[in-house]
C-alpha cells in the first residue's frame, strides 16, 4: 500500500520505497535509444580503426553524431605541430582539453590539458597546437558547422553532422568495420 506526501511522491507503507521501482510505461514515441560508449575516455586503448582520418596527423572519434539537431561530439586528436585550421563557428562549441594545449591565433587565451572552453558561434580563429606538444587531444561538442575561411574571411570550405558522418562511413568501410558502423552514434 502507498500514500502520497505532501510533495507529491508516493511512499510505501508497507517499509518499501517507490523510489527503486523502475518506470512501468512507455517511453514517448520517438524518443531514440540511450547512446552509451564505453572507453570513450581512453585514448591510448582504443582500437585505432575508431579514429578517422581528417588529414595525415589529425583524426577524429566520433561519440554522438545529432542528425536531427545539427550537432557532433567527438575527439579530436592532432599528432604534429602548427596551424591546424581557420573557421567560423554557426553555433556554441563546447571544448574539453583531455591532453596537450593548443589555441587560437585571434585570442590571447590557451586550452590546457584538463581546463574547459566555450566558443561563442560567429566566432572566427585559427587554431595552432604549439612546437613541442607531441599529442593535443580535445573533446568537442560542436553545434552547427565549421565553415573554413581564408585570411580575409571568405568561406572556402565546411564540416558540420553530415560531412562527419560521410568521413565516418568511408573510414569503417575502408577498414573493414563496415560503412554502418557509424549507425550507432547518431541520434
């Protein structure tokens, strides 16, 4: 037998509590399945058919790839010094630096292993990782696109969800995962 409290929760008079008692009805229609990756922190074990390739030293892991919201989670992971690339942000980016430092060429600030940072969208810099830092690892929640621009500011390229997911389907094919291993990060 329960009752309810004043706050609304029911409370079992019988000793138990409601509150270990999972969810019994459905789930809303549409609601897509959880996404759970395992190891996603663990850079140095993954299977490197994982990491897909943007250019000979930068590659990507993608965690969450959001057809219906136009954004991507991923880690980005650069093995080589110097100028990586210069974008304009359409959206808010989330930045986590999980190993090495890096920065932006337009701002005076650094991303450092362990420290957080938000770039605002309509942002536009360059991105360097400085001599001397063998692996800059980042993980990036990127909302919108990248729209590459030349020094002057004129569009001349764009990575966004879908690009990724293309790169994505290429890669695992390539490596014998198949083209729809990249099915279980998008939501």
């Amino acid at each position: 037998m329960s009752v309810t409290t004043g706050s609304g929760q029911g409370v079992r008079t019988d000793g138990e509590s409601d509150e270990r008692i999972p969810y019994r009805g459905e789930q809303p229609y549409g609601v897509p399945d959880d996404l759970v990756v395992l190891g996603a922190l663990d850079i140095d074990g993954a299977d490197e058919r994982l990491w897909i390739p943007q250019s000979e030293s930068v590659t990507f892991r993608p965690l969450l790839l959001s057809v219906s919201q136009g954004y991507f989670v991923n880690i980005l992971r650069v093995r080589r010094s110097g100028i990586l690339s210069r974008h304009r942000h359409a959206g808010p980016v989330h930045a986590l630096t999980l190993r090495g430092r890096w920065h932006y060429l337009e701002h005076d600030w650094w991303a450092e292993q362990g420290g957080y940072s938000f770039e605002p969208p309509g942002d536009i810099h360059t991105l360097e990782v400085p001599d001397g830092v063998a692996e800059m690892t980042t993980l990036f929640h990127v909302t919108g696109a990248y729209i590459y621009v030349d020094p002057d500011g004129v569009p001349v390229g764009i990575e966004d969800v879908f690009t990724k997911i293309a790169n994505a389907r290429e890669h695992y094919a390539a490596v014998g995962l198949g083209a729809d291993y990249v099915d279980r990060f998008i939501r």
